[in-house]
C-alpha cells in the first residue's frame, strides 16, 4: 500500500512539472508574439460610398473620428474592391494619419470599376482578428447604392457573421446615407446575430452620438461636455476649460455641420496657443485638438466660422487614480475607518481643493453616501496628510455579504471626476469573550489561580482554535515575576479549543493588568482581537471567607409564673396547649417539606423539557442557503431562531412565507439531521425539485433547484 502511494504521488508529480512547462510555452509564444494592439476593422462596401463625393467625405471624418477616440488600437480598411489587402490607417502624427486617410479613400475611388466583393471582405476582417492575441471589433460601413443587393448579401454574410461571434468580436453596421431605409434594415439583420449597433452618419448630430456611445463602450471617463449650442453665422462662440492637475494631455472634439471652424485657445496665463503647436484632426463634420502636457487651470477659447449645430467635447486623460485602503474582508456589525489617498504613477499626491465620497451599497440594495476628509476628524488621522477617511458605523455593516464601495473625487463644480469601483465582502469573524467573576481578581502570592475564562464564538456559536493562537500579556510594576497561562478546555481531536481557563501566578505582592489576545487567519486576512484590560491584585493571603448568619432556632418556651404547688387539672390543662404547640410546629414543617418537594419536581421538569427542546433544537435546527443562480446568498436559514416553545410542537418546519422570497410562500421547509425536504402548504401551486413536482414530500440534496411560481433557487449546504 505505501508503494502505491508512492506510485501515485510520483505520477502526480510528472503531470504537475508536465502542465507546469505547457503553461510556461503557452506563456513563451505569447511573449514572443508581443503585445498587441487592439484591432478595429472598417469593412467597406466601396460601390455605396465611392461613388458619391458627400459620402467619401463622410467616411474621411469617420475614420479620423475614430483615431481620436482610440489611439490605442490599431486601424484597419478593408476594401470590397480589394478585400485581401487590409490597409493600417493608423500613423504617428495626426498630420500624416489625415493625409493616409484621404490618400486611401481617393485610391480606393480609383478602383471602382473593379468587382466588389464584401463577402470576401468581411471574411479578411475575420482572419486578421482571428491571426492576433488582441480584442477585435469590425464595423460595416455602406451606403446607398443601386449596385448592392442587400437581400441577396445577407444570406451569403450570415455564416461569416457567425465565425465573427464564435471568436467573440461584434459587428457594428454604419450607414452613411440620409435615406437608407433599405441599408438600415439590411444591418439590422447583419448586427443582431453578433449582438452590435447600426448607426446613421449623415450629419454632425449623428457623429457625435456615435462618439458618445463608443465612449460609453470603452469606459472612457473624464468627458465635459463644454459647449452645444446652435450656431448663427458670423458668431463667435466662446467658453471655459478646466484643467486639473496631473493631467497628460487634452483633447477637444468639434461636432458641426460642415466643413470649416476655427479655433483660439488661451492657456491660463492669457497667452494664445497657436493651432501649430498643437496636433489636429480636421475633418468635414469632426475637428480634433489634442493639447499635450497642458498646464492646470482655467482655459478659455473662441470658436469662429461655423453654423448650425456645434458641440465641444473636453476629455482629459490624467495620470491620477484613487486607490480604497482597506482589508477585502471586513468584520461585520462593526464601526470601521475606510481611507482613500489619491496616487500618480510617483506615488502619492495630496490634492487641494477637493471634494472625495463614497458610496455604499449594501447587499439589500440600501444605499449610503459618506463624505470622506483630511481635516484630522471623524477617523482621519492627521490634517493635510493626503489620507482621506470616514468613520463607518456599525448599522452600516450590519449583515454579511458583498457590499459595493464607489470613491470619486472632483475639484469644485467641474464635471471632471476620478472614479474608483470596488467590491467589500463583509464576513462575521471569530470573537473573544472574557468571563470573570469580578472585574478586579484577588490572588494569593505564589499560587496558581484561575481567574476566568476565555471562550471563541463565531455567529453565536464556539468556534475551536489552536491554542497557541491565543495568548495574554501582563503589565505591572514587575511583570517578570508573574506569568500567565491559557490551559484548553475540551480539547478536540485536532488539538483545538473553544475555552480557555486563565491561570495567574505571581511571586509578588502588587497590581497589574492582564489583556488576552487572539490572532489567527481567517477567511483571506490575519485577524487579531483583543479583550478588554482587567486589573489583578496579589496578596499574602486572602481573607477568610465570611460564614453566612446563622438561622435563629426557634424554641418553644414555656413559663410558668404559676405558684409551685398547683391544681393536676391546671397542669393537665397547661400539658394540652403544649401538644397543640407542638402538634401546629409539625404541621408547618409538613407543609414546608411538601413545598419543597413541590419545587424540586417542578425544576426536574423543567430541566427536562429545556433538555428535550435542546435536543430537538439540535436534531431539526435548520442549516444551508438559498442561492439565486448567480450564487449569491438570498436566505441564510440558520439565522432562524428553532429553540421555542412554539417549535418544540412543529421542531425543523420553517414555512416558505416567512423567508420572503417570491414563489416561495406556499413552500414548507422540513429540516433534520439526514438532511431537508420540502411539501405543498397548498395544493393551489405547483412546486419542482429538480424539475420533478413536488407529491407529498421530497427529499431536496445538496445544490438541488428549487423552481415555484415561474422563480427558480438553488439550495446549498455551503456558501
């Protein structure tokens, strides 16, 4: 047998150094291909555009629009008159990108006595995405024209449609026809499939939504939105820029309705920046200015020569980003500082002038909003330091869960803002609880002695650990002459405890303190608690134990102040009330002894049935989850409380209207030991199991289904 296992851990061994040098091949070829930049691929119906003048100029602007928007990504053309020879668009200046772009759409027009072909063109744009290590996406582009058969097309593109989704990238349709009813419905039906936009480019307005939503798409932030307005002739427009420290460069887009427009920059020491120093991308409905390194604060700038419709977009790319300082697991039901800093590519930056929130959102969907501050209150440390923080309460925290934090911080009323998202996961952790019998201990010198006890709970419940992750520590006068021990009780199999008696010895006569403090690794975090501080005072020998008061005897006395000599029936008559003296005693002590006996019986009834409840209490409690099929936690049914009176009749019966999950109300939860099941309370729903209705009652198993009422849950054990 050990042989055997020697066998399989060598083989185990192999398979692991085996994938180990697959991964590192896999991670070798990808290195040695590069980095690649993602790829955008314009497929072109050249016979819809190129043959109209308005159209090409359309699609010069689309081109330029989309080298402004993402400089990141490598651009690609691919002609239906020549769909095996993709074209890179992209260069390292703007100045050489716009001569590229009008060079290849006048060379392009230059074949238009060639056969087109999109179907070869769409799948070209396939084969280059597919032959790279990078993200992918094609737009088709069309016009109107009398040359494309659009019903005919969409039944040849389809099958490349699907390849396209198949290597995940998504296929936008662009028009730029004014009236394109038929080119319109035509990529309604090429887009669906892959899950893209069709969107109509035939006029400013249409630019600058495109922009929009592909902004929108690459999560790009920092956009203002500085000017729209409808211009008049001869006008001249005028605004304000903002510009926040840390910022890398600026770029301006001009959405308008023709070609023209000319603008004058004024940088925040009143001096004009010349349109030469700057990198520009002029199209006929799109001007881009791209202002490197500017310097921080408020720009102006006028804008002359055009009409009708005009938009100025600001976007600001900073070097800023916010960073949440916090454990990924926090302890809940309790008040916690959080602090954020804001930090460069140098480190840390301590802004001015800055306004920091945070948002939370709590697994039940409650939303709070905290004002977070560097003025050495409310849990920040020290004033200026460039730490934002707030102080959480513990109402905030009050369940376990996921909980959404949202940081952003903008300078005055710009509409510029850095934004951070992050997800807490809010978890009850193990916690110390100290028993004494009296705050203040008094030992004897030299002697052992327990002066309480430390117990582990988690949820309400112990919670064993390894003994040396719980220790205390003495302070006094003379700490090196006393010592403390922490001696395990009920000690598991494994070594571990859940109590622990606390053992004081001192060889001195005096005062200290004693603390307890527990550290141990929980969840994904190093976690440490300590108790409260607790004072022990040593002396030479302890006072001798007070004897409770004694209780008083009664005694039946008799006087006589009779004379010596007496009448017998005096004394006869004295001996009788004696007897009914004695004989009333006895009958107290009868009735003391019945009340007695009365109440012992009582308490071993009691005690009974508090047993008795305990054991159906442990045999039906309710355990596990109710999952949604996100696995996420809808109800936790060990929070409900089983050990009542009213559950000692009906012990592990949890009814469904009381969990409060839709579809659930008529569901009846049976719990035991084996495990749960579930009945109908009514017969007026159906109720499935796994998709099998529920007769009677069924057994449910662990990740089982539970599906009422058109609503489906998972139950699960654990989390």
């Amino acid at each position: 047998m050990i042989n055997s296992h020697k066998y399989i851990f060598v083989s185990f061994l192999f398979i692991l150094i085996f994938v180990g040098q697959a991964a590192f091949a896999d991670d070798l070829y990808a290195k040695s291909k590069g980095f690649e930049n993602d790829k955008l691929v314009l497929v072109v119906d050249s016979h819809a555009i190129l043959d109209s003048p308005i159209m090409r100029e359309r699609l010069v602007t689309l081109m330029g629009l989309l080298s402004g928007i993402d400089n990141t990504s490598d651009i690609y053309v691919i002609s239906s008159f020549d769909p095996v020879n993709p074209v890179l668009i992209t260069g390292n200046s703007e100045e050489n990108l716009m001569k590229n772009i009008s060079g290849l759409v006048s060379n392009m027009s230059d074949h238009s006595s060639m056969n087109a072909s999109l179907v070869d063109a769409l799948n070209e744009s396939h084969s280059l995405i597919k032959s790279s290590q990078s993200f992918g996406k094609v737009y088709f582009v069309t016009g109107s024209s009398n040359k494309t058969e659009f019903s005919r097309l969409s039944r040849h593109l389809m099958p490349i449609v699907a390849q396209h989704l198949e290597e995940g990238v998504k296929i936008d349709g662009i028009t730029l026809s004014k009236t394109s009813n038929s080119e319109v419905s035509f990529l309604d039906t090429l887009t669906q499939k892959s899950g893209g936009d069709v969107f109509k480019l035939a006029s400013g307005i249409g630019f600058r939504q495109f922009a929009d939503t592909v902004m929108t798409q690459n999560n790009q932030q920092g956009i203002d939105k500085v000017l729209t307005k409808i211009a008049k002739q001869g006008e001249v427009l005028k605004s304000n820029l903002s510009i926040h420290p840390g910022t890398l460069k600026t770029m301006l887009f001009l959405f308008k309705e023709n070609s023209g427009g000319e603008l004058r920059l004024v940088n925040p020491n009143n001096y004009e920046v010349k349109e030469s120093d700057l990198d520009v991308v002029k199209t006929p409905y799109v001007d881009i200015w791209e202002i490197p390194s500017p310097s921080a604060g408020d720009w102006s700038f006028d804008l002359r020569d055009v009409t009708g419709n005009v938009s100025v977009w600001q976007i600001s790319e900073n070097d800023y980003n916010l960073d949440l300082i916090s454990s990924p697991q926090l302890v809940v039901n309790e008040s916690m500082v959080l602090m954020a800093s804001l930090n460069d590519s140098n480190g840390l930056v301590i802004p001015a002038d800055v306004d920091v929130k945070m948002k939370i959102i709590t697994p039940n969907s409650d939303e709070m909003t905290y004002e977070m501050l560097d003025n050495g209150e409310n849990g920040d440390s020290y004033s200026g330091d460039g730490y934002f923080s707030t102080l959480i309460p513990a109402e905030t925290m009050k369940m376990e869960g996921e909980y959404d934090v949202s940081l952003s911080m903008d300078w005055g009323n710009s509409d510029s803002v850095i934004r951070l998202k992050k997800t807490l996961e809010v978890i009850a952790f193990p916690t110390l609880d100290i028993l004494r019998t009296s705050p203040d201990a008094l030992i004897k010198v030299k002697s052992p002695t327990v002066v309480g006890t430390a117990s582990v709970y988690l949820r309400g419940m112990p919670y064993k650990i390894n003994p040396d992750q719980i220790s205390g520590n003495l302070t006094g006068l003379k700490p090196e002459l006393a010592s403390i021990e922490l001696r395990p009780r009920n000690i598991s199999k494994s070594g571990k405890s859940d109590s622990f008696d606390i053992i004081i010895t001192a060889d001195y006569i005096g005062k200290f303190t004693e603390i307890i403090r527990m550290d141990l690794t929980y969840g994904e975090e190093i976690y440490s608690v300590q108790s409260d501080s607790y004072v022990t005072d040593v002396v030479e020998s302890l006072p001798s134990p007070i004897a409770p008061p004694a209780v008083n005897q009664i005694a039946s006395i008799v006087t006589d102040d009779s004379p010596k000599y007496e009448n017998q029936i005096d004394f006869l008559f004295e001996n009788q009330e004696e007897n009914l003296k004695v004989e009333e005693n006895l009958a107290m002590v009868e009735s003391i002894d019945l009340v007695t006996v009365s109440g012992v019986l009582l308490l071993v009834f009691a005690i009974a049935l508090i047993f008795v409840m305990y054991l159906l209490h442990k045999y039906f409690t309710p355990m596990g989850f109710i999952l949604d099929d996100s696995r996420n936690v809808l109800f936790n049914f060990s929070n409900i409380n089983t050990f009542s009176i009213k559950n000692f009749f009906l012990p592990g019966r949890v009814l469904g209207k009381n969990i409060d999950l839709p579809g659930l109300e008529d569901v009846v939860f049976h719990f035991t030991q084996r495990g749960l099941s579930v009945s109908s309370a009514t017969d007026s729903k159906t109720i499935r199991v796994d998709n099998q209705p529920v007769v009677g009652k069924i057994n449910v198993a662990n990740g089982a289904w539970l599906g009422s009422s058109g609503k489906l849950y998972s139950f699960s054990v654990n989390r």
